[in-house]
C-alpha cells in the first residue's frame, strides 16, 4: 500500500485512505446488485433497533447536552483550545456561517416547509386533532427539537473532544485520537486505523444521503420553474456540476473556497427567510417567533425524555416504537454517523476558543437560527394551510394545499409554499440556489475533512487527493440514483440508521475520554493549566 501510495503521490496514511476507498466502493458494487435485499436486511435491523434501543437513543442524546452544558459552566470552560496564548482563526460570523453551513443547512431547505406541515397533519402524539391549534403547537416544537440543542450536541460531543485531543497533546487529526486515555498508544495501531476507517465511511454515506436529498429538491424546484422533468439524467446533471463547484471550492481550500461559499450561503439564506418575513403576515410572524422560543423552551424538557412508550397501545398498526421510530430515533441514528465530519470540520475552524465559547457558539448560536428559520417557513405554511377547523372551512379549497403537497412529494413543498408570495418564480429560483450552494458547501467541507482524517493533519492534503473525496461523494450519490434509483437511496438509509449504533456508543466513549482528560487538567495556580502529559491519562497495557 505504501509504495502504490508513493506512486501516486498522496499523502496519507496508506492503510486508512485504501481501506477506506476500498470497502466504500465494495459496498457500493454490492449495493447496486441488490439493494432490495439489502435494504430488507438493514431494515429488518433499523425497526429492532428502534423498538429495543430507541430509549438509548433518546436518553443519550439529552445526556451529552447536560454534560455538554456543565464542562462550559464548569471551571474547565476557560481552558483554551490550542495552547494559553492562542487566538481564534476566524471572526464570530465566519466561524458560525461555516460550522452553520456545513452541518444542517441542506437539511432545514429541505424540511424547514416540510416538518411543520408534516407534523401539522399527522401529530406525534395520541388524542391531538391534526390541523388544530395544538397540533400546529405540537408541530413546531417537535421540527426545533429534531433540529435543534439536540442535534448539535451530536456534533458538539465529538467536535469538543477532537478538539481537546488534538490541539493540547498535539496527537493526529484523526477520529481514533480522541480514545487516548482509554486505549492509549493502540490510537496508532489496528484497533485506531479501525476506528478511523469507520468514522470515514460512517461521514461518506451519511452525507451522501443528505446530497440525494439535495439533490431530489434542486430537481423538483427545476420542474416547477422550468418544466425540466423530474428524471434521473436530470439528477445526475445536477451533481455532476455541483460536485464540480465543491471540488474548485475543495481544491481553493478552506479559507478561500469553504469560507467564501459559506459567507454567499448564509447571507442568501437569511434574505430568503427576511422576505417570507416581510412579504408574509408580519405582525403575526414576529409574534409567532417570541412565542416559539417559550413553546420550545416549556415543551424541551418533556420532549426530551418523551419514549413513545405507550406505542403499542395508541398506534393504528400496534407496533412498538410508533411515530418516534420514523423520526426522532432515525434523525439521532443518521446524524451520529455523519458527527465524525462536522466535529473534526468544527475543531479544525475553532482553534483557539476556550471550551465555554465552543460549547455555548456551536449548541446555541446555530439553535437560534434554527428557532428562528422553523418559526417563519413553518407558521407561514401553517397558516397557508389553515389552522384549526373554522379556518380550513372559511378557505375552502385552499386548506390543505401544503399538506397535500407535502404527502405528493416532500422535496416540492418549499416550491409549493413560495407560490403563495410575490415574484414567486424569482424567489423559487433563488430556493434552487441557495439549496445548490449548501450541496456544495456539504460536499467540500465533508471531502476536505475525510481527507484530514485520512492524514491526520490539519494542513490540506495534495489537491488530487482532496478532490478524489469530493468526485467520490458526487459518484456515490450519482450512481445510487442510476443504477439502483429510489431503492438504492432507501437502503442506505436504513444501512445508515443501523450503523448509526456503534457510532453511538463510540460518542458516548468519547464523552468518558474527554471526562478523564478535563479532570486531569491542573488548574490551581493558573486560570488555564498546561495539559497532563499523555502517559498520565493513557491506560496501563
């Protein structure tokens, strides 16, 4: 491996970047074989696993924020990330539209419409009456609580603690760095190139799945504006030139290409959110964005700990795990698989911030945002929709329109949703836009941090080898949707939600290890103490 790796000039770890590029592509030839039988398989496995285990998925999720909350508050907060004397790399609002960016923007494009309405017509819980007041209460807060402390906690967690690792005991940019005080040197050998490759397949096909979504919802806006057909061609061309502009923003690097596009995105999407803000109902919207913090803030608690537990007694087909399986449970599995690429990408952006900044930016800064995203497209949809019985039945054939697109086709709801504001057609387009950038955005972030857990360096790898992740994530989603179309796209999913498990348990490591090398920090006579030496945290063999 080492003289093939010479050969074509890559700079790397041989055994992490051809193991990795190996079973990627098996898995794929395998996949497009038969994907039915190996979306059976994993969903045979994804509804065992969120009938038995979804408990540990709720519980998990809502511990790492507690723990998350009490290191920023805690005396360890003020220990800086990178050495006492370091500053940030990047102002406040470059650091947020990057970690903003190139976590869950493509995702709130794509459900920002989507969820509310969801939601709207088929409440959560048992015994609430869809289309009602409560129902579009109930909405809201379960779309922030998906999207919100929650699912940042799953990036924060591991970012915190590739964070800690990497830049106070100065060990390798790599997944496997964090286990130090529980395996110690092992980092370096089989079991910590295991780790590594896992973490760089888990990032691969999780945001692929999120680039398929991406991609599902620039075609259908394509169709809506110009009657380009909904096709596989059409997707196919869609991120071949996508994949194009990540790799000239990859090959650019991250401060010139991912920084750039992330500062164009974020300030995209929020005109897109000020218009539906001030061409919508105004005065009902800025009220409707003060009451969602407090129905967020009073239903969070509750929401978190809330197992569905009385499933199998309220749902029409008595299964087990009920609505939350479909959801909350796949969002916590899906997201958890793709955390190793946002943490290490949230690191890598965040050096020289103490842990109190980190912890409280990353879980609140991109949450308000999120609140505040939600609370405009999803009352305005709401609204659009008719809330409660005597509205629906005062706008006649108009009730309903969202939801019954929503049930046509998710991707086509925020399309469906801007046809009710002014210069519909100009604003559908810019939709298009800013969900193409965000792809983007995805794709370089996502292939630039593959390759650093590939090198174990911060410092960019050479370009071919860069853009090799970048043509790879496009060819994965491209070849799914060609050769094994929406089944292809399904079984990853479920392959995804499966893998989502040991992943899961390998963040709750994570928090042990950052646990153990936080009070070893000697902090008595200086306000941030220099590092423990490693042999003192790493265990005895």
């Amino acid at each position: 491996m080492e003289a093939l790796a010479r050969k074509l000039r890559l700079k790397t770890d041989p055994t992490i970047f051809f193991t990795s590029a190996g079973i990627m592509i098996l898995f794929l030839v395998v996949l497009l074989i038969a994907p039915e039988a190996i979306g059976e398989a994993f969903g045979a496995g994804r509804e065992w696993i969120v009938t038995n285990l979804g408990w540990f998925f709720i519980f998990g999720v809502t511990s790492w924020v507690a723990f998350l909350l009490w290191v920023a508050i805690s005396r360890f907060g003020s220990i800086r990330l990178g050495g006492n004397d370091a500053k940030p790399a990047y102002d406040n609002v470059s650091w947020f539209t990057m970690l903003f960016a190139g976590g869950i923007g493509t995702v709130l494009m794509f459900w920002g419409v989507a969820e509310p309405i969801s939601h709207f017509a088929t409440p959560p819980r048992p015994n609430v009456e869809p289309f009602s007041v409560e129902a579009a209460d109930d909405a809201m807060s379960f779309s922030i609580y998906h999207l919100g402390l929650h699912t940042w906690s799953i990036f924060t967690m591991p970012g915190l603690a590739f964070a800690y690792f990497i830049y106070r005991y100065n060990l390798p940019m790599r997944f496997s760095s964090v286990f130090y005080p529980l395996i110690g040197d092992r980092i370096y050998g089989p079991l910590g190139k295991t780790l590594d490759v896992f973490a760089i397949l888990g990032t691969l096909f999780g945001v692929s799945v999120s680039l398929g979504l991406g991609t599902q919802q620039i075609n259908a806006g394509l169709t809506e504006l110009f009657g380009i057909p909904d096709a596989v061609v059409t997707k196919v061309l869609i991120i071949a030139i996508l994949t194009a502009v990540a790799v000239g923003s990859i090959v650019a690097g991250l401060d010139s290409g991912v920084k750039r596009l992330s500062n164009i995105n974020i300030g995209m999407a929020v005109g897109l959110m000020l218009f539906v803000l001030f061409t919508g109902s105004t005065v009902f919207l800025l009220r409707a964005v003060v009451e969602t913090f407090g129905l967020y803030i009073s239903n969070l608690l509750p929401m978190a700990f809330w197992n569905d537990t009385l499933a199998s007694y309220t749902s029409d087909d008595g299964s087990g795990w009920g609505w939350q399986g479909s959801w909350t449970v796949f969002y916590w599995a899906w997201t958890v698989t793709w955390s190793p690429f946002i943490g290490i990408f949230v690191a890598r952006i965040s050096r020289g911030r103490t842990i109190r900044e980190f912890v409280l930016g990353v879980l609140f800064a991109p949450s308000i945002f999120t609140l505040i995203w939600f609370a405009v497209f999803g009352w305005s949809a709401m609204e659009i929709d008719g809330i409660g019985t005597d509205a629906r039945a005062a706008m006649g054939a108009q009730a309903g329109v969202l939801s019954d697109a929503v049930g046509e086709s998710i991707p086509l709801a925020m399309f469906a949703f801007f046809e009710n504001f002014p210069a519909a057609t100009l604003i559908q387009g810019l939709a298009v836009v800013v969900v193409a950038i965000f792809f983007a955005t995805s794709s370089d972030s996502a292939s630039l941090v593959v390759d650093m857990l590939c090198t174990g360096n911060a410092d960019p790898g050479p370009w071919h080898q860069r853009v090799f992740w970048g043509v790879s994530e496009g060819m994965l989603a491209a070849m799914l949707i060609v050769l094994a179309g929406d089944a292809g796209l399904t079984a990853l999913q479920e392959v995804i939600t499966v893998v989502g498990l040991p992943m899961f348990i390998l963040v709750f490591a994570m928090m042990i290890a950052l646990y153990r090398g936080l009070t070893h920090e000697d902090l008595s006579e200086v306000k941030v103490g220099a590092p423990p030496k490693p042999e003192e945290l790493a265990p005895d063999d």
